[in-house]
C-alpha cells in the first residue's frame, strides 16, 4: 500500500514499518555521521516547518474537538478549562518523552527509526527482567494502536448517523433566519442506527481505495470544509453569550470520569509525532513544531469547550454541531463537517489495515491476495458498524474509546518508557517519580473513565428500551 501525510487524528505509516526505502543502506552498530547531525529519514526530500505543523494540527484536530464543550459541562466551568490545559501540558510533555526516547534507542542501535512499538520494545530490552516479554510490549502498542483508530471510525459512525438524522428531521423545518431560527415541527425520521446501515456500503467503497493517494484531492477539500466549519461554530457561540452566566463551576465528581476519557480522546495525537518528527528535513527543528502546533491545539480545545458550554449551557449534546440552529448556514455546517469525517474514515482506518491485512495476504497464494485483502477490510468496517449500533451514544463511545486506549498511549506508556530507557543512565529519582505520577493518573484514568462510560452506556440502554416498552404498551 502507497501513503501520503494525509492524516487527520493518527498516524498514517504502519506501527511496524519504517517509512524509509527497503534497499537503503544498513547502518552500522554506533551513531552515524548522519544521526550524530541530526539528519535521520527526512532530509532534502522531508516536510517543511510548516508543512510538519500542518499535519500535526490535523493529527489532534478531529471528532473529540467537537465533544469538548460536554466535557466541560462533566467537569465544571472552572475546573474543566483548567483541566484541559492541565492535560495538555501533560500530553506535550508524553509526545517530547517519546521524541527523546526514539533519538536515544535508535542512536543506540544504529536505526534510522523505531516505531511506537519498537521503541517500547527496545527500550523494555533495557530492563534485565523484562528482556524475555519486550516483543509484548510493542505487541500492546499496536493494539492499543489497533482499538484507538478503530474506536474513532466507531465514533465517526455515530457522528455521521445523528449529523444526518437531525439534518434530515429539521429539513422541513430549516429557515433562512439564524437569528431567530422559527422552525416548524420536527418531522420524526429513522432511527439513528438505520443511518448507520445506510451509509456502510458507502465507507466499504472508501476503504476499498487501498492507496491514500488517490483520496488526497478529497481530503483537501474536507480539511478546509471542516476549518470553515470551525469558524462558524466559533461566530454562532460567540455572538449567541447569554448573560448572565449562571453555570456550575465544579461539576460531579462521578461525571469526572467520563471528561477524563472525552479530554484525552481529543488529546490523542501521539501516535503521529514519531512519524512527522522522522520525515522533517531539519528535525532539530521539531520540538518548537511540537509545541507550537499542540499549544495552539490546547488553545482551540479549551476556547471551544468554554464558549460552548456557556453559549449552550447545559443543553450541550454529544457534539456541539448538534445543538447549532436549524437554518441553511448551519445545517450545511453539519453537513460539509459530516463530509470532512468521512473521508478522515478512511485515515484512521489505514492504520488498522497496515497492521492487520500485510501478515494476512502473506500467508495466500497470489491469486487470493486481492479477495483477502478487501475481505479483511469489509470486515473491520462491519465491526466498526457493529460496535456503533450497539453503543449509538456519542458522547459515550468518545468517552470510552478515550479510556480504554488514549490514556494508555498518551500517558501511561511513555512515562514508563522513560524509565525503561534511561534507568542506568543516571535518572533522577524526581523524574522517576514524576513519570510514575503521571503513569498512574492515566492508569486511574483508564480505570475509572472506561468503568463510568461502561456504566453510563448500559444505563442508558436500559432506559431506552424502557421509554420504548411503555409507548408500545
């Protein structure tokens, strides 16, 4: 399979192939010449500063955005603002842990480049009792990998249904006039999930494009969709402030849980950094990429989840997009955004695919390469379907989704990286503590955020199927 930069919340190189040409050169045991200048994979040929920073802004800029201003809601006016940059401030710091760690390993072993996996792998090969089970390690990298990049097509199933339902019910209703948005009655459609099975034979024919290349003229064209999308909904909460503010500053204690697996859904970009990072031509330059690009994504998650709790309140839905106003403007804000994940579907679903699909061809003759290959992808998309129409909730899937998998890649791994790779180099006991608070808090995280979300979810299955029981009676 042939790839681009093109990616949108993950990385789009296999978690186990380096994105250098087969017949390069072997390096040998120590630092080359070339990795003592800090010249490793991009070069001539690599991203530039700006292009490095665009793609790393696409990388945390997705569906989880949109949750925000719910998350906001579960946390508090106060305390969710100061969580999130909290939380972003931990995440940049992960990202530069997993830079660092990558420079040092590969230097080490003379590699051009390591993976996620293979830096936790090597690096767990550091540790005398760990070297038997350091191939684990980036077996557990992968399918973390694996479950987060299928989670977002999970999301982006439920995204799509309810953006299109809720345009398709207020179509009769849709008004010229965002003002004072006059509708008429909201005529009752579908339920959500026959979206769903509606739009599944449309993402199978996406995914069934096995080169990104030929998808990048669309990608394009959904990323500006999506920015001006953006700057809508920024004008709609700006200009629609109701005063007084009078929202909690502290929410419950027991929604916190489900703003933790929401807030590192969003954050989630690490799988992205080794790969931008590798494929600059000055990565001396990528630390000022990395913290520009994720100090204006902690800029934008923290304005949008504030403006739109307080311009919503706490009608706030599971995307903000489904409580914009039910005029032409806005619709075809949900729309053209509805779009944007569409295509991002294919994105994220290339990781999963470049993991799953190569080791699986290999094992067949030539003539049954093909069949395979389509086969094993129209079956994760079935299972992405699948897991969307079980669990329609989507505040609760991104909540899920963000702890089952991005707490373990964003902050308990690389802490404990860290530790692996540098503990008989002279570590300091203030950074192995720091690193094991850190670890611990995305382990607490992962722990309480997937158990609320598991409890939230059937809580509200029950109850629909209560509502549904008592109008049929």
């Amino acid at each position: 399979m042939e790839s681009d930069t093109n990616y949108q919340d993950g990385p789009p190189f296999s978690p186990d192939q380096s994105p250098v040409e087969e017949d390069e050169a072997p390096h040998p045991a120590g630092p080359s010449r070339m990795q003592s200048q800090y010249e490793r994979i991009g070069g001539r040929a690599g991203s530039s500063f700006f292009q490095t920073l665009i793609h790393l802004l696409k990388g945390n800029i997705g569906t989880g955005l949109l949750g925000l201003p719910l998350a906001v809601k579960n946390a508090g006016l106060l305390i969710g603002p100061l969580s999130l940059l909290v939380m972003g401030i931990v995440a940049i710091h992960c990202m530069n842990i997993l830079v660092k760690c990558s420079h040092h390993l590969s230097t080490k072993l003379g590699k051009p480049y390591l993976t996620y996996g293979e830096a936790v792998e090597y690096g767990m090969e550091n540790v005398p009792c760990l070297q038997r089970h350091s191939v684990w390690g980036r077996h557990v990298v992968n399918l973390f990998l694996i479950i987060t990049q299928l989670g977002f097509c999970c999301v982006y199933f439920v995204f799509l249904s309810e953006n299109i339902k809720q345009v398709i019910e207020a179509a009769n209703g849709t008004t010229l006039n965002c003002n004072t948005n006059e509708t008429a009655e909201m005529v009752p459609s579908y339920d959500s999930r026959l979206y769903m099975l509606f739009i599944l034979p449309f993402i199978i024919a996406l995914v069934f494009t096995r080169s990104l290349k030929w998808l990048t003229p669309f990608s394009l064209f959904a990323n500006l969709v999506m920015c001006a999308s953006l700057v809508l909904i920024y004008y709609y909460c700006l200009t629609h402030i109701p005063f007084p503010i009078d929202l909690p500053k502290v929410g419950r204690a027991v929604d916190y849980p489900l703003f933790f697996g929401t807030a590192i859904f969003a954050f989630e970009g690490i799988g992205v950094v080794l790969p931008l990072e590798n494929k600059m031509q000055k990565p001396q330059n990528f630390p000022m990429v990395l913290y520009l690009g994720m100090g204006i994504v902690t800029l934008l998650y923290i304005s949008l989840g504030t403006i739109g709790y307080i311009c919503f309140g706490m009608h706030i839905g599971g995307s903000i997009t489904l409580n914009l106003p039910d005029c032409w403007m806005y619709q075809s804000v949900k729309l053209l955004y509805s779009f944007g994940i569409y295509i991002t579907y294919a994105l994220q679903f290339y990781v999963p695919a470049e993991i799953l699909i190569p080791p699986a061809v290999s094992r067949v003759g030539a003539r049954w390469e093909l069949p395979v290959d389509l086969s094993i992808r129209t079956g994760l998309v079935l299972l992405t379907c699948v897991l969307a129409i079980l669990i329609p909730e989507l505040d609760l899937v991104i909540s899920l989704v963000g702890s089952i998998s991005s707490s373990a890649l964003a902050l308990i791994i690389p802490p404990l990286l860290q530790i692996f790779t540098f503990h008989t180099e002279g570590l300091s006991g203030w950074v192995v503590l720091k690193n094991l608070v850190i670890s611990v808090f995305g382990l607490v995280g992962f722990v309480a955020g997937t158990y609320i979300s598991i409890v939230e979810i059937i809580s509200r299955s029950h109850s629909k199927h209560v509502d549904s029981y008592l109008q049929f009676m």
